[in-house]
C-alpha cells in the first residue's frame, strides 16, 4: 500500500493556467486536412466554395447561366433550356468565317452557338444519330468528332457544312486513315490517337485525316494487361502516356521521320491514370488524377528527363481523396485557367434527378404507352403496380418493388400493362456518380484552396470560351446546360423547365486546431472572428477532438440592413433610401435585394459593399485542441481573422486529488 501511495504522490498532474491565453490567425493561406492540432498558422482543416488569394478566406464567385450558350424558349426568352443529354463539348474557330464557337453534342446531334448567337444545329452524315460519350479534337484548322471503338471518326472543315465522314487516303497507298478511339490530341502537326489498348498512331504531317500503316513503333508495352487511358502533350518533342497501371513517355518526336528519333520510357509502374480528362498542364509539370493515390505530377528534370514526383501534390487534401468513388472516376476531368488548377471529381453517394419525363396517369386498357428518351442517358422508372413491364430497344423490365434504373438504349420506351388498371408510374432521367466536386489548387500561394460543392457543380466537361473580350472558364453540366465558372456573386441553377433558381454560394471553414502543439487538455471561453459581410446567415460551433464533440455557439446570425451599429440610438434606415442617406457609416449591413425599389440618389448606392464586423461569442468547450467551424448559408461572409481565447492546462508535479 506504501509504494502505491508514493506512486500516485509523483503521478504528474494538469493544473489549469490561471492566465488567459489568446491564440489564432490574422491571414489564412490554403487547406491541410491531415491532423488539425499539428497545423501552423494561416492552415485551416476544411474549405468548401473558399478561396485564399488574398489572405483572407473569401467565398468563390458564382455560377452563371447564359441564355446565348443554351437553347431558349421562342416564346419566353427569359426561360434558359437544357440540351438534354451532353456526349460531349469542345471550342472551334471556324477558318472561313474566323468566328469562335461553342460546339456542343448533345441528345444524338450537335449545335453550336456563340456570343451574340443563339444554339443552332450543325450538320451530321444523313441518318447517324450520336449515342454515348464523345471526344472532339481541334486539329489544322479541322474539327475532329472521335466515337469510341468502331464508330468511325467524323470531320469538320466548315461549320456551314457540319460533319462529314473522314474521307479515304489519297496521298500513299500505304495510309490509313485515323483510328477509331475516343481520346486524342494534337501535338507536333500531327494527329495522334491511341486505340486498340496500347496502339499509338500519328497521322502524317500537316495531314491529320490519314498517316502510315506501319505503327509498330508506337506500342505501348504492348502484352500488358492494362490499356491506354489517355495522352498528353508534356512538352514540344514529348507525349505523356498514361495507361491503368503505369506512365509512359514517347519523347524524341520531331522531323518527317519518327522511327528514327522516338523513345518510349517508363515513368513510373506504381500507380496508373484514373481519367483521361484529368491531365492538366500546371507550370511545368503536368498533373493528373491517379487512381487511389490522388493528383500526381510528372516533372523534368535538369537532364531533361521525366519522372513522377513520389509525394501526390494532393497530400494536403488525401481525406477528401479518400473520398472519390474510384469505380466512377474515369469521368473526372482538370483544367488550368486563371492561377487556380481544377479536377472535378465524383465523391461516393452523389444522385441526381435531372428530369421527370412522365408525371402523368397511365390507363392499361388504352394500350402501350409509348416515352421518348434520350440514348445513353441513365433513367429511374417507378411503376405504380407490379403488372405493368417497360421496354426499351431489347430489353424487358417487369415491376418490382422499389424503382429500376436502366441505361437507354433505343430513343423510345414502352410501358404496357393488364387491361382495367389505373395506375400511375414516373420515369426519370437521373445522373449518378457524376462530378459533383471541385479540387481547388492556387498556383500564386501554391497551396490547395479546398474544394467547391453545392447544387450547381454538376460537372461533364471544361471548356474555355470567349465572352466579353476575354477567355473564360466554362463547363458543360450533366443535365444539359453550358454555364460560366467563377462569375458573378449567385449560383444559377435552373431546372429543366428553364426557370431560374439562384442559390447563395453556402461556404464552410474548419480552422486548424488551436493548441494542438501544447500537451494537456485546454478550456476555450471565447472565440473571436473578424469578417467582412454582406445579407449574410453565419453559423459558429466550437469542435475538439473527440468523435462529435462540438458545441454550437451561434446558429443563423443575420445582419440588419436598417439597424445602426454606432450610434446605438441613431434611428433606423430607410430601407427605400428616400433620404439619400446609404453610404452613412455605422450601418450592420449594406446588402441590396434586388426588386425592392431602392432609390438611387445623388449620392447613389454600392449594391457589393461589405461592412467589416468584429463577431465575439463566450463558449466552453474541454478538449487537447479546439477547431471553429465557421459556416455562411445567404449573402457573402469574408473571414479575415480568428482567434480563440481559453486557459492551456500545464504539466506539475504534486499528488492526485
């Protein structure tokens, strides 16, 4: 019994500093999800719809929807249609009229419009109807429409005439003309195309329709199990090969004659491509997503050699790469525009209604019901009773409990049925497993901005188009519709119908955790954020490092656009500002509603003004580290600095209780 009691006598203690501490970041500079308590300063755990640029955690800017790169309603010209079922999207400058345009395959055809001009179609060969995914290339002034595996590849030289068939080779007897594949590039006057699982074939020069039918130099460890992904230009005389297990490099091309200067290398055989839209050129180095271990990077090095950078560029962000539905991730794609990278990828559990084909009753005894559907595009049907069966092309669905999915493979369904019944059934155009969110990487702080989520991120392909003098950021979404990346300060969503929906852009930031590097169990009393808002709806909760320990401390806070912070008594504003009086200091918000009648003045209005606001809350939570979560719902919230003040405990020696 003595020993014991000595033991516990020299048993280290945690005594409570009586002496408040104050702790936080005055800037914040990029996102680290590995574990929060061992973060410097400017590090935050999450980041959703944020940016860092300028030290400050800013919302991104919004989504916009055009009326000009959609198709609208001739009667409601406010209304923003869908294409229905995009195959794929690419940006052609036609070399007759030298005008820019948007090139969009969707629902079997093709249309094309730009800025100044609505949709229109474009011309595909008498009778063929596009069905699956598509890939187009913009080679020598000519538009190449890429189907898959023996769908032929199609041409186009002149937008007024559309597509034509690739026509036979005329210059050698020996050509052939270009493979049938989905993925290519141009690269060094030459049409290069990957096909047959580790083929690699190159048109002739300046002649990107036909090229020689000797292509054993370009195998690509040919025997392998694996198959070619995709490829990439990495720099004047090289092509980045990715295939399902490994990389490889083509270098050496240049001249007429590429069997005497071409070099096939392994770069790595650890890990393979995971997409073929996910290459992105990023400075020097060109990234990609790699199957399981995240955004990887292939590099030179000093003796011009390439070689895979070891680390992912990822690390920072491997819980949320943890996260990507690797079955459906051949469907991510990057881009490079602005200083920020960006790889949209599908996370586990994403489902998506993107129409409701048939709402209506459906009378068994009127005979088969026939619904138009669109070819390759994924569809819910949910029977009213269980003697009704669906048919599309030659398959056969009978009702079972619960609805079915199927892909369309004929441009009609059938529903049929016992005579006498009345019974209502839906059929559905769902999208699942889609791109639905954003890797964000900022090459000016060169650190991970986090990553954007929400309604509007519905991603199928990138494209970069031309709108009000300058090059912009755009993406084809899976429920048909083109819309602008990064503009404006709303999300534009708008529903099958054509009506608009404009969502707030919603951001959520989860600090780093606050004393993580002191031992001992730490007493937050207050937490302290300096923001710049404007109509917003601010959430705070304070979280430790236990499984779901968080404490909200203010949920849905408002600003009032009438109310004066300083001085307390001043009375409140007219909402009208019928007294000229908007810019007066002092104000707890400055946001304008659109469609209130606010009248201008001679001093007039700023309708983006924030007011900077000192957001101050006592808390208590225990725990080895604290992390704020700091969420916005409406409006904007810029977060500039935030700190946390509590006692850190402190190690002592002396008796247990």
């Amino acid at each position: 019994m003595g020993m014991i009691s000595l033991a516990r006598q020299l048993q280290p203690t945690w005594v409570e500093d009586p002496k408040e501490h104050m702790v936080g970041d005055g800037r914040f500079i990029g996102v680290d999800m590995r574990d929060p308590g061992t973060l410097g300063p400017g590090y935050v755990s999450e980041a959703i719809n944020l940016r860092f640029s300028e030290g400050v955690a800013e919302p991104r800017k919004g989504i916009m929807a055009l009326a000009w790169t959609n198709k609208t309603s001739p009667s409601d010209l406010s209304l923003i249609l869908p294409y229905g079922y995009v195959h794929g999207s690419a940006v052609f400058s036609d070399p007759v009229t030298h005008h820019e345009w948007i090139i969009t395959a969707a629902n079997g055809a093709v249309w094309k419009c730009r800025e100044g001009n609505g949709s229109s179609p474009v011309a595909l060969p008498a009778g063929l109807v596009l069905s699956g995914r598509v890939h187009f290339i913009d080679a020598f002034n000519q538009l190449f429409l890429q189907r898959g595996a023996g769908l032929p590849t199609l041409v186009m030289s002149n937008i007024d005439v559309g597509f034509t068939a690739v026509p036979d080779p005329t210059l050698d007897t020996g050509n052939i003309k270009v493979p049938d594949s989905d993925t290519g590039i141009w690269f060094g006057n030459r049409l290069w195309v990957p096909y047959d699982q580790d083929h690699l074939w190159a048109s002739d020069l300046l002649e990107p329709t036909q090229g020689p039918g000797d292509i054993q130099q370009f195998y690509i460890h040919r025997g392998e199990v694996d198959a070619i992904v995709g490829i990439y230009r990495f720099n004047d005389t090289s092509i980045v090969v990715g295939k399902g297990r490994g990389y490889h490099v083509v270098s050496g091309l240049y001249g007429a004659n590429l069997s005497t200067t071409a070099i096939l290398d392994t770069i790595t055989d650890e890990y393979g491509l995971a997409a073929s839209g996910s290459f992105a050129q990023v400075g020097r180095d060109v990234w990609s997503l790699a199957h399981r271990r995240g955004i990887v990077s292939i590099a030179q090095t000093e003796t011009n050699k390439l070689h895979a950078v070891d680390v992912p560029v990822s690390l920072k962000l491997q819980p949320l790469i943890e996260r990507i539905n690797w079955a459906a991730a051949w469907q991510a794609v990057s881009t490079f525009h602005g200083n920020r990278f960006y790889c949209a990828v599908p996370t586990s559990g994403t489902f998506r209604v993107i129409a409701d084909v048939t709402p209506a009753e459906f009378i068994y005894g009127a005979g088969t019901t026939t619904v138009p559907v669109l070819q390759g595009q994924r569809y819910r049907w949910t029977p009213g009773a269980a003697e009704i069966s669906l048919t599309n092309g030659a398959s056969v669905f009978m009702a079972t409990v619960g609805p079915i999915e199927f892909f369309a493979v004929a441009p009609t369904v059938s529903v049929a049925g016992s005579v006498g019944w009345k019974r209502k059934f839906t059929l559905e155009s769902v999208a699942r497993d889609w791109n639905n969110t954003v890797l964000v990487y900022d090459s000016r702080t060169q650190e991970w901005a986090g990553w954007d989520y929400g309604d509007a991120i519905a991603i199928r392909e990138w494209v970069k188009f031309s709108y009000q003098g300058s090059v912009r950021l755009g993406f084809v979404s899976v429920d048909g519709f083109i819309k602008l990346y990064e503009e404006g300060a709303y999300d534009d969503v708008p529903n099958v119908l054509g009506v608009m929906v404009r969502q707030p852009v919603q951001t959520t930031l989860l600090s780093r955790g606050y004393w993580g590097e002191l031992p001992g169990v730490k007493r937050l009393t207050q937490v302290e954020a300096h923001l710049q808002t404007w109509g917003p709806s601010i959430s705070l909760a304070a979280q430790t490092d236990g499984v779901n320990e968080m404490v909200v401390i203010e949920d849905a806070l408002g600003r009032s656009r009438t109310d004066y912070m300083t001085p307390f008594n001043k009375p409140p504003w007219d909402p009208t500002n019928v007294n000229d009086d908007f810019h007066t200091a002092g104000r707890e918000d400055y946001s304008v509603v659109p469609g209130t009648g606010v009248f201008c003045g001679v001093n007039g209005i700023t309708p983006d003004r924030h007011q900077d606001w000192r957001l101050k809350r006592r808390a208590r939570v225990r725990g080895r580290y604290v992390q704020i979560r700091l969420e916005n719902n409406l409006g904007r919230a810029v977060l500039r600095s935030l700190a946390v003040r509590g006692f850190p405990a402190t190690q002592r020696k002396g008796v247990v209780g």
